[in-house]
C-alpha cells in the first residue's frame, strides 16, 4: 500500500498558508516544505517553483511505476493558488490535481509542472486539454517527456493554443526524480543499480550502517525506489528475512532470490506469508528447494541457468522499471549474474556504501571471483555523500 498520507494526489493542507515551513514526511530528502507567498521579481523565479514541483512529486514516490513521478503548481500574483501530484497510475495526472485545487484562480495563472504535460488519451484524458481549458496564460516545463508517445507534441498543443511554454526549467533535477522511466522510454531496458558495502580497507562486507535500515536511513529509502530487489538466497536462509523499506507507507519492491546450485537448501518455511508473497524465486536444475514452496505462495522460476537477462525480462513482463541488485549475505548465488552485468552493459547505477569498519584477513564476499574483466568501466558522475557514520558513493555506468 503507498503513503496513507496523501489523499488523491492534491497538496490542499499547503495552498495558501503562512509562510513558516510545515513538516512533511521524510521521503527521500522531502523533510519541510515552504509555501504561500514567494516573492516574484523575475523568471528566476520559475526554478523555486520549478523544485516545488519535484519535492511534492516524491510524495508518490514508490507508488506510480510504470508511470512517472511528477508535480505540478499552479502560481498566480507570485502565490501558490493549486498544487497537485501524480499518485498512482491509472489515477489523474499531477496537472489535473492542481487545477482542481486552484479551481478559477488558474485562469491566466503560470502552471509549473515537472515533466511535459501528455497530449494524448490513455487511461486518463489529456492534460494538455485541461491546462488549455483553464485558460492559463503560460505553462513552466521541467523536462521533455522522453516517452515517443508524447515527445513536444504537449508542448506544441499548448503553444498552438496561444500559451506562452518555457521549456528546461531544473532540467537535471526533474531527470533525476524519473531516472528509470527515462532509461526504459529510451533504451527498452529495466533501470538496474548495484548497490554494496566496503570496508574502509576495500573489503566487501555484510553490514549496513547503523540507521540505514531505519526510516530515513538511506537504504530504507532506497528500497521503496525500486520495484524489485535481487539477493542472494544466504541473505535469507542466514537470517529470514527480506529487504523492507521501513518508510510509512512505503510500497514494498518484490524479493527476487537467486538460488544457485552454489547455496544450501532453501528452507524459508518460518518466513511470515506477508514476507512470502511479495517474493520469487529463480534457481537452476541443481538447487535443492523447499518442496512446499508453492503452499506458501512463493513462485519459483527453475531454469538451466540463472541468468541476469531472465530476471530483467521478468521484470518487464511485470511492467517494472526499476530492480536493485543488492550484495548482500555471500554473493556466491548472484556472483555469475554481476558478471553477466558487467559484460552486457546492463547496470546503468552503483551505489557503495563505505562502513566505518577495518576488516582483518580474507573476506568471504569479494570480487576475486569473478573472471577478470578486458576493460575499464568509467563511472560518472561519482558523488559522494555523507549517511549516519557511513560514506555512499553513487554514479553511473
């Protein structure tokens, strides 16, 4: 279930209020929230307006894969008469909210809206039709819509129709809050991001840092990203349990566990049935499962070989955008599908979180494994940044 704590996508609590922030839920870097009056003296301004959008589109964060996240505020007179968020596909888009909640006030107000408002019918009508409609005078673009469906035919409508449209507006950060829709409209693949721990020393480790796991913490966060999580079958035999984002609300990703014929027997019989149906998983010929899997609502794939392909091709199947391969418990199990990643060039993001920890002697998780490698990998964009005691380090393949 996603955050009880937005009602159909509107922002109503926050229009038209004090200027002192209001408190929102932590969720993925959203704490407070200014609003009401923001003084207007130029199209500066448009960028202030322009990240409203974006913070109150991570409301729904989790909760509208396969569609985009995206917000929408509607400003007249230098106020903030109608706010509005997508959050849940299927349900009205962000446009749509935010002007039902500025209602006659949008009339030749500016509409700021984090991503290209659709032009065509789909499950729900237009927002081009809407905006035009409510007769505002000048529509705020974050990005393009990269979706071929789309692609300036909104912003062309909008501009046919006599509306003044600005375009690139926080560019970078409104394509950052849909990365992996972004890579999905342009590539066809599933956005897949590795994600692992180190030693101070450079030795891969078991551990997350302290806080990580806890709403808030960075893991937490990242969980509810993502709409499913790929581990190994000893992350779950060791300890029962399967990565859950601990953020209210949050919509739980799907557990993929990779069984090979390297791990144990997998008896996860004690595994609570919440837990196990949310989860699936692929082994080869030579695993030996639990025979009663299926009572317990969990889906096996058996194949002749576990292959990252397989997995990612289920998870399109599933309409999902987004899959995190989590390094976790002995990456015996998923040490082939890292491999395979590497060389087919289907991880798009890295995260590596670096515990405040020494390890001494030869670590059980390690790269030595994996068969060596003819080529540099350069990772962009390598930004690091503080957690609790620990130091993430995120970029792009």
């Amino acid at each position: 279930m996603c955050n009880p704590n937005f009602i159909s996508g509107f922002c109503n609590p926050l229009k038209r209020v004090s200027k002192s922030p209001i408190s929102l839920r932590n969720s993925g870097g959203l704490v407070g929230i200014r609003c009401g009056v923001v003084e207007e003296g130029s199209r500066n301004d448009d960028a202030v307006y322009m990240r409203r959008c974006v913070e109150i589109a991570r409301k729904a964060i989790g909760c509208t894969s396969p569609n985009p996240m995206v917000g929408c505020v509607i400003v007249k007179d230098g106020k903030i008469v109608g706010e509005g968020f997508h959050p849940k596909a299927g349900q009205p888009h962000a446009e749509v909210f935010a002007l039902r909640d500025a209602g006659d006030l949008a009339e030749n107000a500016t509409a700021y809206v984090s991503l290209e408002p659709c032009n065509h019918y789909g499950r729900t009508p237009p927002c081009t039709e809407a905006l035009i409609k409510a007769n505002v005078k000048r529509v705020v673009v974050g990005m393009v819509d990269p979706n071929p469906i789309v692609a300036s035919k909104g912003l062309d409508k909008l501009r046919n129709a006599g509306i003044e449209v600005t375009v690139g507006i926080e560019e970078d950060l409104c394509k950052s809050l849909n990365e992996s829709f972004i890579c999905q409209m342009l590539t066809g693949k599933t956005f897949l991001t590795l994600r692992y721990s180190i030693s101070v020393n450079g030795k891969i480790v078991d551990q997350i840092g302290e806080g990580a796991v806890e709403s808030g913490g960075y893991y937490s966060r990242m969980l509810q990203e993502y709409d499913a999580v790929i581990v190994s079958s000893a992350s779950i035999t060791e300890k029962f349990s399967i990565p859950t984002s601990q953020e209210p609300g949050a919509n739980q990703p799907l557990c993929v566990v990779a069984a090979s014929n390297h791990s144990s027997s997998i008896k996860i019989s004690d595994l609570p049935a919440e837990a196990a149906a949310r989860m699936i998983i692929f082994s080869d010929k030579e695993s030996k499962l639990e025979p009663k899997l299926s009572e317990k609502g969990i889906e096996t794939v058996v194949l002749d070989q576990i292959s990252l392909d397989a997995i990612l091709e289920y998870s399109k199947r599933q309409g999902f955008c987004s899959v995190l391969l989590d390094l976790r418990g002995s990456i015996d199990d998923i040490k082939e599908l890292l491999q395979e990643g590497i060389e087919k060039n289907l991880l798009q993001k890295i995260v590596v979180e670096v515990v405040p920890m020494w390890v001494e002697g030869d670590s059980k998780n390690s790269f030595f494994g994996l068969k060596s490698l003819d080529k540099v990998i350069d990772i962009k964009n390598l930004k690091p940044k503080v957690s609790g005691q620990s130091v993430l380090l995120e970029g792009y393949f």
